[in-house]
C-alpha cells in the first residue's frame, strides 16, 4: 500500500517551473531516493510535501487521506500530527541545550500546549518524566546515549545529525523526510548514517523520504529512486534500473 501518493504536483515561482506534473507514490515502510541535479526541484518537492508551499496544480495523498489538493486538506500546522517529519539541510539544534533536551523538544508537535512552558509546570513533572526516558531510549537506539547529558556544543557533526534524527523520532513520524543528511560528513560517518537510516525505519515503523547528492548512499539504502531534471520526473525505478537509464546519466550521473 502507498503511504504517500504525488499526483500531478507542479509548482510556479513567477515564470519559474519548479516542479512540472510530477508524479510518484512511495510504498509503506520503504525507502525512496529522490535525485536529481541541482535546481531539479527536489526542495520544492519537500515543501510541498511538509505543506509550506501550496502546488500550483496537483494533489498529494498521505495515509488514505487528503494532504492537498483535495477535498479535506491537511492544514499546515498540523503536518507533524499527520505523521509527516523532516529534517534540514542545515542543522537546527539548540547548542546551549542538552542532547537530551533538544530530543526531547520534538514532542512538543505532539501535544496541544507548549512544550517549554509545560517544562515549567511542576504539575507536568511525570508527563516530563515520560518523555525523558523516551528520549533516552531513542537515543540510546542511536547509540547517542553516551553523549545525553552533553550540552550539543562542540560535539561532532555526524552526531548531531543523529541528533537530529533522534529528535524527530520523538513526534512518532510516519513518513520521514531527509534533505541532504550526508552532506558534510566523512566516509565513516556516511557508513554509519546508512545503518542508522536502515535500523531506524524498522524499528520505528518508517516510510523515508531521502533527497541526497551522495549517490553511494542513496543507491544502496532505497528500495526505489525518483529522479528529477529540471522539474519533471525523468526516471523512477530501481537503483540498479534508474543507474543504468541513459537520460538520468545524462542528466545527472553523467555530469562531471
Ligand atoms: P539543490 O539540489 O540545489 O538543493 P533542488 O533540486 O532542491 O536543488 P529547488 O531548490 O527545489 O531544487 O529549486 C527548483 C527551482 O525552483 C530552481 O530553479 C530554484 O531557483 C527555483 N525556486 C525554488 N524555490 C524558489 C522560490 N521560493 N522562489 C523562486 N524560485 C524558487
């Protein structure tokens, strides 16, 4: 079953063709590259799918229901609580804050009020109790529970990446969307970012959506790879099908 269906999606900034009738669905619990040179559109794909930007025409299907475009649109503010989650191409922790504070900060989509001011209320301190051993937990499945107490300062970039990662966990995503997570990260830490991507869409039950430049990544973890070149959907398939398809090494694998 799809967990997510695209259908038709083009976006228009002015006279730019962002997007261009592109089409793709993503099975549950799979992984699905989306690549593509840059200024393809991958961006504005994710955007439109965490709802920041309305499609031009189209519509997307989440999870059996309407996402946009439809009939019952999800409003944007409520994205998280459908189950839609991503993370930045740039980091966006709080270096003064504790590992395990930032983690536990991605709960506040799941709850009405606010998450800081609930921190305050000496009333709220078993609910706060729960959520710092979920946060353990998660981090500990990270292999971050070494670093928990550490303040995010100073510590390396491949662990605030799973930092990252940890702390979308904490809003129970269904579809997790990731924007470039191997950007800037040594060889080592790609290898360990491709078993940590791999374990935690099964333990956590997760469809995940992956835009990467890092071919070597996005080639060995998804089941399927969408490629786009200038807006429009010029391949989707295998990896193996969509490596060997002359207008994607044209376009995109073949550029030097
Ligand atoms: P990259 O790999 O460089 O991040 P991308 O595939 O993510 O590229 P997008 O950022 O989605 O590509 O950009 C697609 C096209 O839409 C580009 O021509 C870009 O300049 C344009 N674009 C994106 N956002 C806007 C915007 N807010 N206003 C105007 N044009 C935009």
């Amino acid at each position: 079953m799809a967990l997510l269906e695209v259908n038709d999606i083009s976006v228009r900034f002015g006279g730019i063709v962002a997007l261009s009738d592109v089409t793709f669905d993503i099975e549950e619990g799979s992984i699905c590259g989306l690549i593509g040179p840059n200024g393809a559109g991958k961006t504005t794909m994710f955007n439109v799918i965490s709802r920041i930007y309305d499609p031009t025409t189209g519509s997307i299907r989440f999870n059996g229901g309407d996402l946009v475009g439809g009939s019952s649109d999800v409003a944007p503010h409520l994205i998280s609580q459908v189950g839609i989650f991503r993370t930045f191409q740039n980091l966006a922790l709080w270096d003064r804050m504790s590992v395990i504070e930032n983690v536990m900060a991605g709960a506040h989509v799941r709850s009405k009020g606010n998450f800081f001011s609930s921190m305050l209320n000496i009333g709220r301190k078993k609910e706060e109790a729960e959520l710092a051993s979920q946060a353990f937990t998660i981090l500990a499945d990270l292999d971050l529970a070494g670093v928990a107490f550490q303040q995010c300062a100073g510590l390396p970039y491949g662990t605030l990446k799973r930092i990252e990662l940890a702390r979308a966990l904490m809003g129970n995503p269904k579809l997790l969307m990731l924007d470039e997570p191997a950007t800037g990260l040594t060889h080592s830490e790609v290898d360990e970012l491709s078993l940590v991507i791999q374990k935690i869409r099964t333990d956590y039950d997760l469809t995940i959506l992956l835009v990467e430049h890092h071919m070597g990544l996005v080639m060995s973890i998804s089941e399927k790879v969408v490629v786009l070149d200038f807006g429009k959907k010029i391949a989707q398939g295998l990896p193996s099908e969509v490596q060997e398809n002359p207008a994607v090494i044209e376009a995109y694998l073949g550029a030097p």
